[in-house]
C-alpha cells in the first residue's frame, strides 16, 4: 500500500489556512471521446493533491475548526460494475487505506451535504470551473438558508478554494519532488531512445511511437501533453501535434515530450540532426539557445525573480542574433523593440507539477515572485526562423529548442532532466553509437 501520509499533511495544512468553515472538492467526471467510448481517465489535480485517490465520482469534504475532519465521498462497491470496469474501494476500505476520518457513498453527497454545511461561516469551492458544481452548490446553500427559521445558518461567505491550494502546490513536498525525479528519468531516457531511432526517412510519428513505448515501459501512465515531433519548417510551429511528415536528410528534428507518473508530469524538449550532425547554420543556432539556456539555468536560485531566467535568456539570445545578422542596430534597440521576437516569442518558463503549466501566480503584489526552494519550473528558451525578406536563407525553416525541468535548491538548482543530452558532442555521438537500419 502506498504511503499516503504527505496527502495527509496536505489536508491539515489546507485545514489550517482555512482555519473555519467547509470546503468541498470534487474530482474530474469520466469524458466520452466517441460513443460508448472513455477517454482514458484522469482525476482532478486540486482533489488529487489532497487525496491521493484515483477513482472517478468522488469528491472531498473538509471541515475546519476546532474539531478538523476530512470525509471522502466515492463509488460504492458494486461487483457486476467491477466485472466490466475493475477493482473500486468503496467507502469502508478507502477510510482506511486513504486515512480519511469518514467515508460515505457519493449517491448521498447531495443529502449529506446541506447538513454539514450548516452553522458553517464559509464554504470554500472553486466557482466558475464548472457550471455543474456551481449550481450543486448553491442549492445546498438555498437548502441550508431554508432552514433559517429552525436556527440554521448557511455560509456568509464563499471562499475560492484555488486561492490556498495554489500557494501550496507551487512549493513541492519530498514525497512531489521524487516522483518528479522519476518522471524526468523516464523522459530523459525515451529522448535518448527517440534520437537513437532517428535517421533520414523515418516518419515522425514513428519517433513518437518511440517516445510512447519508453514512457509506458518504464512505467509511466501516460503522457504529460501529447508529443510534438517536428522535422524541419514543422520545429517553427511552436504546437505542431500532426507527427505525421517524412524526416529528410540535413533537416533538424525538435521533440518536445515528457510523461506524467502517478499525476506528475515531465516535460523535455530536444532538438537534434536527423542525419546525427549539425550543419554549420543549424550548430550557430543551436549554441546560441544552449548558451541562452545556461544563462537562464543560472538565474534559478533562491531570492531570484520569476522574470529573472527569462530576461538572461532573452538578453543572449538577442545578442546572438546581431551577431548572425538575423536582427539589426544596438543591443539595446532589440531588447526595447522587442525585435527579437521575430524569432523567440514565448516566455522562457512555466511551473510545472501535477500540471504541466501548473498552479500558482507569476506575480504577487505587482512584483515577479521570488523563488524559493522546492519550486519546480521549466527552462526553454528557442529560435524559430521563418523564410521572410532579409533573413538570411542559410537559417531558414531551423527551428530549435531546449527544454529543461528545473527544481530550486537550498543551495541554487538542479536540472532534474539532466540525463537527457543536450551538448553538441553529445548528441552526436550518441547518434552516431546507434544502429542504422
């Protein structure tokens, strides 16, 4: 049985920042994808973050105050709907395995609920995420005000419960921290498998299918996002998703792909020669992101702004591209003009967690968070030239990236996708060791 004692900190430091009230937390509903057909099911993160249960058709209550409580609604058990769609808890076994202090069945959330939010002075949900729970909630509330006259009182105040969750996902747990690790080892190693099954002629979907098989062979349960694999003019389609054109020989491939294992996802990007050698166009290009990156990397510390990493990584990258002609004038008349964007036009980084782009504000108070140790982000400055007049022909459709996913230290940082190669010399003879068919 796993461990679920950091879920259960989880819900007491959650507990404690409300300090009075109820919160109810529902998990993700099962999706159609086509007729009698499931996509693949996959919880909601908030309610997984405190829970740690997996079954759909559930949902969290947790009352603050002087006496805390924490009670789990699920699936019953139900053996004929376990024939067909496997093993469920049920209340009584998932009290105990899960360490709530009461379970029931979700069929009598609706009943039960009005009573335990009674006499409670606020009720913490997330409005507006879905219009389903929205309504739900406010007429156990209109139950609960039905009630004035035998001296029940409903909630005075809705909180969002986002609001606190947020703060706490963006710092990881060590029980976080090592599935991460875990995950990025996973990705790591199905980039290495990806460039070792690249050559001219392949398709790309064939490469994704490389990337998928490691994933779930390690493993993982799924994918993080769905993989981009992008050869060629594709690597300057930031999202490109169709994975379905032939490599050609001097063309680079980028890959942007990572798993998600027990909810945590990975994410990685790489570029690299189809044929295992960088032209002299695509290694200028290449170095100058590398270097932008390490710059980046640099900037992720303690006490460091969230903008700090993106703003090293910007001012090297437009240097580079005075220095290849790609942009003209001054260091400063790129950087105030924003010219640089031609060519880079995203930020250099996202919080990463049970979401890919996880939880947590950029900004607080007007100001760029600082970092702090346990934060995990990723770092993923790129160059993306388009054929246009005054471009230099020898950068066209060369498209690179380099991802990393970054853990803020005590002592500065650590690059959790290190084992991913990403030098030149690296990557070339790791292409080069590989067998040709």
């Amino acid at each position: 049985m796993p461990d679920f004692a950091p879920f259960r900190a989880r819900r007491a430091a959650l507990l404690e920042r409300m300090g009075a009230g109820i919160a109810i937390i529902p998990t993700a509903p099962e999706r159609i994808r086509n007729r009698d057909s499931d996509y693949p099911y996959r919880f909601d993160s908030y309610f997984y973050y405190l829970t740690g249960f997996p079954e759909p058709e559930a949902a969290l209550a947790l009352i603050a105050g002087a006496e805390p409580k924490a009670i789990l609604f699920c699936r019953e058990k139900h053996p004929e709907r376990e024939l067909w769609e496997g093993f469920r808890y049920g209340p009584a076994a998932a009290r105990e395995a899960f360490g709530f202090d009461d379970a029931h069945a979700f069929a009598a959330l609706d009943e039960t609920a009005p009573k335990l939010l009674a006499d409670q002075p606020a009720l913490y949900y997330a409005p507006g995420l879905d219009p389903a729970w929205d309504a739900r909630c406010m007429r156990w509330l209109n139950e609960v005000r039905a009630q004035a006259r035998t001296g029940v009182a409903a909630p005075g105040e809705i909180r969002d419960v986002r609001v606190a969750l947020d703060e706490m996902r963006l710092v990881k747990d060590a029980h976080e921290i090592a599935t991460m690790r875990r995950a990025a080892s996973i990705s790591a190693d199905a980039h290495v498998r990806a460039m070792r099954a690249t050559r001219p002629g392949a398709m790309e979907y064939e490469i994704e299918a490389e990337l998928l098989y490691e994933f779930r062979r390690r493993g993982a349960q799924f994918p993080a996002y769905w993989p981009i694999v992008a050869g060629g003019a594709n690597a300057c389609v930031l999202h490109y998703r169709d994975n379905s054109q032939r490599l050609a020989d001097g063309d680079l491939l980028l890959i942007d792909a990572g798993c998600e294992l027990d909810g945590y996802a990975a994410d990685i990007t790489r570029t690299f020669p189809v044929n295992g050698v960088f032209s002299g166009p695509q290694r200028a290009l290449y170095e100058l992101v590398l270097a932008a990156q390490a710059a980046a990397i640099a900037q992720v510390r303690p006490g460091s702004g969230w903008n700090a990493p993106h703003d090293a990584a910007v001012k090297v990258l437009a240097q580079g591209f005075l220095d290849l002609e790609l942009c003209s004038g001054t260091l400063d008349e790129v950087l105030e003009k924003e010219l640089y964007k031609q060519y880079y036009m995203h930020r250099t980084g996202h919080w990463l967690g049970l979401d890919v782009h996880d939880a947590g504000d950029y900004k607080a108070r007007g100001e760029w968070r600082p970092l702090v140790p346990g934060m995990t982000l990723t770092v993923e400055p790129g160059c993306y030239v388009r054929p246009a007049d005054g471009v230099p022909e020898r950068f066209w459709n060369i498209g690179v990236r380099i991802e990393d996913d970054v853990l803020v230290t005590d002592a500065g940082s650590e690059v959790v996708t290190a084992d991913a190669p990403k030098r030149i010399d690296d990557i070339e003879a790791l292409m080069r060791a590989a067998p040709r068919a």
